[in-house]
C-alpha cells in the first residue's frame, strides 16, 4: 500500500516522522514474532505499517538495519557501575544471556549475524551496530582505568571486544545458560590475560 498524501508529506526527507516509525517498528516486531526471520520481509512490514516501502527503505537501507532497530528497541541489559571491573563484566553479562534467553532477541540476533556472512547490506549494518556496542561496552572498561583497576595503556574496545566475542560465540552455539561461576572464570581470562607470570618478558615466536 502507497503512503496517502497526508502521509507522504509527513514522511518527505531522510528524518524519520517518529510516530510513523514506531508504527513500523512495531509492525516489524509483530511480523517476526507471526512468521519469524525466515518469512520476515519488508513488504509484509509495509502492509501491517500501511506504510509505502520506500519510505521504510529511506530510514532503514536494509531489512537487516530494521531488524537490528527492533533488536534495539527490545534490549533491556544492565549496564552496571559496582566500583569492580570483575563485577560489572559479570553482571553484564548475565543479563545479556537472560535477554537473548527469554525474549526473542536471541534468535533476531543470531538470524542477524547468520544473514550478516552472505548478504552486504547485513554486515554493514551489523557493523554499524558492533562499532556502537564496543564503543558501550568499553565504558565499562574506561572507567576502570580511571580507577586505576586497569592499565592505563589497555584499550576499552579491544576488551569490548574480547567480551562480545565471548557472548557472541555463545548464543551462537546454543550456551546462554552459562552460570555465573563459568561467566566469572571467563571474565578472569579476560581480565588476567593468559600468560604464565612465571615466563616473565620472554618473547614468544
């Protein structure tokens, strides 16, 4: 369904009319949780939005980019500050997990990523998003190096990194059931590094 005049009007340029896209948004949700990733598509958010396509296509490139604003929309992860990098990792962590495990999130990510290895406009938009993420994330890490917690030389996102790499492979793999003493020794590896103090500054080949 074209965009009535009125609509069109409202919808004209690249800034979005806010309440038009909370309308597509929802309708995305809706369309995903009715026919899931695999019979997801814009058309079908269009018609339940009753909203022009190309006005969808003008404030999201991509069916991926829509989905990762739903995804967004829907995320509720703690963000602590407990005065411990250690804790705070931590806690992030366990809440990302029961976010991916008992909201669809989960699945939209993970069908995210998958379309993200064959499909540009995908991992452009995954990139887009881990480049904010890392830049989130590494909040946390900042802010224990200005505690001092933390090495002054470290570089937040590089660790950002390093944890999203571990939520990553698990929700990929199926393992958001992690329990915390397993999400705290990963965050030890993180945090400590892996080489044997005892090899002092050996060069390694």
């Amino acid at each position: 369904m074209s965009d009535s005049p009125e609509e069109a009007r409202r919808s004209i340029g690249a800034k979005r009319n806010p309440a038009s896209a909370d309308a597509i948004r929802e309708a995305a949700q809706a369309v995903l949780l009715e026919a899931g990733y695999a019979g997801f598509s814009i058309e079908a958010v269009a018609r339940r939005a009753r909203a022009g396509k190309p006005t969808i296509y003008r404030w999201w490139p991509s069916k991926a980019a829509l989905l990762i604003d739903v995804y967004q929309r829907q995320k509720r992860v703690d963000n602590p500050d407990t005065g411990s990098i250690e804790e705070d990792l931590v806690l992030f962590l366990k809440s990302l997990f029961r976010h991916w495990r008992e909201t669809p999130s989960g699945s939209i990510f993970r069908s995210i990523i998958a379309e993200a290895q064959s499909d540009e406009a995908a991992a452009a938009a995954l990139a887009d998003y881990s480049r904010s993420r890392r830049e989130h994330t590494g909040l946390m890490i900042e802010r224990a190096r200005e505690r001092g917690e933390v090495a002054a030389d470290v570089e937040p996102t590089l660790v950002a990194d390093l944890v999203a790499s571990y939520a990553w492979v698990h929700l990929l793999t199926g393992r958001t059931d992690e329990d915390e003493a397993t999400i705290r020794k990963a965050v030890g590896v993180i945090l400590r590094g892996v080489k044997n103090p005892a090899q002092g500054g050996k060069a390694t080949s």
